[in-house]
C-alpha cells in the first residue's frame, strides 16, 4: 500500500492509478498508445475524504484499498513526496471492482 500522508476532504477521492501494460505477442510494449484513447482509468483507492456516502452500518461505501475505474479526464494529478496520485470527486468513479 502507500505511505500517503494526509486526509482526503468532503466528496473527493485519492487514488494511485493501476498501470495496464499492453504487450503484443511479439514483446512489443503498447501501453502508451492503448492509453492514449481511454477515458476510463484503473486506480487503487488510497484514502476516501469524510463526505463520501456510507452504507447502513456506517462504514464507508469506498475502502482504501479498493480498485476502481474512474473517469481519468475529470481527475486532477497531484504529486506527494515523488508519488503521483489523482484526486477525483465521489462521483467519478464508474465501477467498483469486487464489490
């Protein structure tokens, strides 16, 4: 997991996205050109801020620890001690694997 130091505030979300490589079956690496036409990114939850919604129980819907496809042109890159993560808003996350 990460060494993320600090709170996530009202609806919004941190995460550290999930690189897909793209290998073809000759050994070339593709990844960058894949990318390059996804709306929709694979992140890893790192920390939910406290307005997130909750379940019945009163624990949060969003875990850290959860992975998640999100909407990666409504994210905002931020970069925390050499470790590059995105904040997004609650309401940007499409999917919630696992669950």
């Amino acid at each position: 997991m990460s060494s993320f130091k600090g709170q996530a505030v009202n609806y919004n979300v941190v995460v550290q996205q999930i690189e897909n490589k793209q290998v073809t079956e000759s050994g070339f690496d593709i990844s960058n050109e894949v990318d390059k036409n996804q709306k929709f990114k694979k992140g890893l939850v790192i920390n939910v801020g406290l307005g997130c919604p909750r379940d019945d129980n009163g624990d949060y819907v969003l875990k850290s620890g959860d992975e998640i496809l999100y909407d990666d042109y409504r994210a905002s890159p931020v970069t925390l001690d050499a470790i590059k993560y995105s904040v997004i808003l609650f309401q940007d996350i499409t999917l919630i694997f696992g669950k």
